[in-house]
C-alpha cells in the first residue's frame, strides 16, 4: 500500500465531474475534432484514397459543412455522454488500482484507461458511432437530395432493430479499451519520467501538454482494430464484401483487398485526432476538474 509519505488522493467526484467530461468532449468534437474524424474515417473506408484525395472528396460532398457530417445529432449525442463515462469511470479505477492494488501511476493509468475505454463502448457509443460511419461512408450525390440522418437511422432500425443500431460495438469496445488505456497509461509515465527524482513537483502547463501530445500519438498503434471497426459499419458497397462481418472476418477482408498497409490507412488524420482529442480530456479535464474542485473546497 502507498506509504503516509505518498499518500493517494481520491479525486473528487459528483455530477460536476460527469459535466465537465461532457463539456470537455462536445468542445473537442465542435472545433477540430470532427474534421479529423470525416477524413480519418473515408481513408478507413476507402482504402485506396491519399489524404489529399479524401479531403478533396469530402469537400465535393458537402463543402466545408463536409468535414462536419454526422456532428449532429450523433457526435454530439456521444460528445455529452462518453466524455463524462471516461472521466467517471477511469478516475475511479485508477484511485482503485492504485489504493487497493499498489499499482504505479502508469499501471493505474493503463487499467484506468481501459476501464473508462470500455463502459464508453457499451454504456454510449453503439449507435452514434455506428450512425457517424453511416454519414461519412453512404452515397451523397452532389446537388441532389438525400436521405436524411434520422430517416437512415430509422430504416437501419425498421430492418436490423437495435442489433443493426450497433453494428459493429465489438470492435468499437477493443478500440476504446485499447485507446484510453495507452493514451491515460503513457500520459502518466511520461509524466513521471518529466517529474525525474522529484515525484511531488508539479509538472509545467507545458510539459502537461507534452505528455498529453505523447500518449494520444503513440496510443495510434491499435489503428488495425480501428479500420476493422469502420469497415464493419460502413455503408460503402462491395460485391465481394462478406455479408455478416465480424472482427476475424473483416480482418481478413481487408488483407484480401488491401494487404497489410491497408490496416494503417487513415493513422495520419488519426493522430491529429489523438492528440487532440487527449490534450482535451487528459490535459484539459485533469486543469477543470482541479479549477473545481479548488474552487469548492475554498466554499
């Protein structure tokens, strides 16, 4: 157990916390973050589109609101609910971890990280995931009318039911578990390594974000289950596509028709993604969350 020189302190939790998640995360999907996931997710779709090709593409379909498609509802609706699951759960896992288990802040991080990861995937992600693939992927003829996003929804579900609504949850679930986990878990080492002999100094508002930056680049390695993921919900039609995919299958589709390299397609948009989205939520839900939690000890 911590000793009383290294005591670990829980961090402080009530609905405020579940608020702040979901502020911290609908920002970062209004601003950048969508952008980074439209053209991350034509790459991932369309596997033989270059990033300059996919923002080309994605600019004829729709102009610059093209780089926005499925923010609303969708990415909205998971922006206010996701971010505060993470913020929630991960905080509680990783004061666990560390109290009950002894683990290490980098250990705590990881399995904080992956807890946080999974009751997204489950508690809210299914369908808005599910339904932004579906904006990004089905055809858009320039010029003409199309279908709307909630009379697409409301067929996948007169045809598939809930089950079509969450098409592909699995892959989202090892994609969360496996992100959350690298980005929290490398966060924190790089903090201690930045930290050196001096455990208890706290680190710049620099090196916070450099951590930051660090964990959410280097946690694109599982960009294979992230394509997997995509391919999964995608509206795109293929002849020689399998009709009921699951993660074994659609791995093996890919490499069929795209090799190896078609695992990576879309990593380069993705970690713009990665890291903006964890300077958001790591670095800036850790300054929120402890404005806060100050401001109401002082009360």
């Amino acid at each position: 157990m911590p000793t009383t020189t290294d005591v670990v302190q829980k961090k402080a939790f009530s609905w405020q916390n579940l608020a702040i998640g979901a502020a911290i995360q609908t920002f970062e999907v209004s601003t950048l973050g969508q952008p980074f996931e439209v053209v991350k997710t034509h790459m991932a779709a369309n596997r033989g589109d270059n990033l300059k090709t996919a923002i080309q593409k994605t600019y004829q379909r729709g102009g610059l609101a093209g780089f926005w498609q499925g923010l609303i509802p969708w990415a909205w609706i998971e922006a206010s609910t996701k971010g505060g699951v993470l913020l929630f759960a991960s905080s509680e896992i990783e004061y666990q971890a560390r109290t009950k288990l002894d683990a290490s802040p980098a250990m705590a991080g990881l399995v904080g990280g992956m807890g946080g990861g999974l009751a997204q995937a489950y508690t809210t992600m299914g369908f808005c995931t599910f339904m932004k693939t579906v904006e990004v992927t089905r055809h858009k003829a320039v010029g003409a009318a199309t279908q709307s996003t909630w009379a697409v929804a409301a067929d996948v579900f007169r045809r598939e039911g809930i089950r079509g609504l969450n098409k592909g949850v699995s892959a989202v679930a090892v994609r969360q578990m496996t992100n959350w986990g690298s980005r929290l878990g490398i966060s924190r080492l790089t903090e201690r390594v930045m930290k050196g002999d001096d455990k208890h100094r706290k680190l710049t508002v620099g090196e916070r974000i450099a951590s930051s930056v660090i964990g959410g680049a280097l946690a694109c390695w599982n960009q294979p289950i992230e394509v997997i993921r995509v391919e999964m919900q995608s509206a795109a039609k293929a002849a020689d596509r399998p009709a009921n995919l699951n993660i074994w299958t659609t791995a093996k589709y890919i490499y069929q028709n795209n090799g190896f390299l078609g695992f990576y397609r879309g990593v380069t948009p993705r970690i713009g993604l990665s890291v903006y989205l964890t300077v958001c939520m790591v670095f800036g839900g850790d300054q929120v969350k402890a404005y806060f939690a100050e401001k109401f000890k002082k009360e």
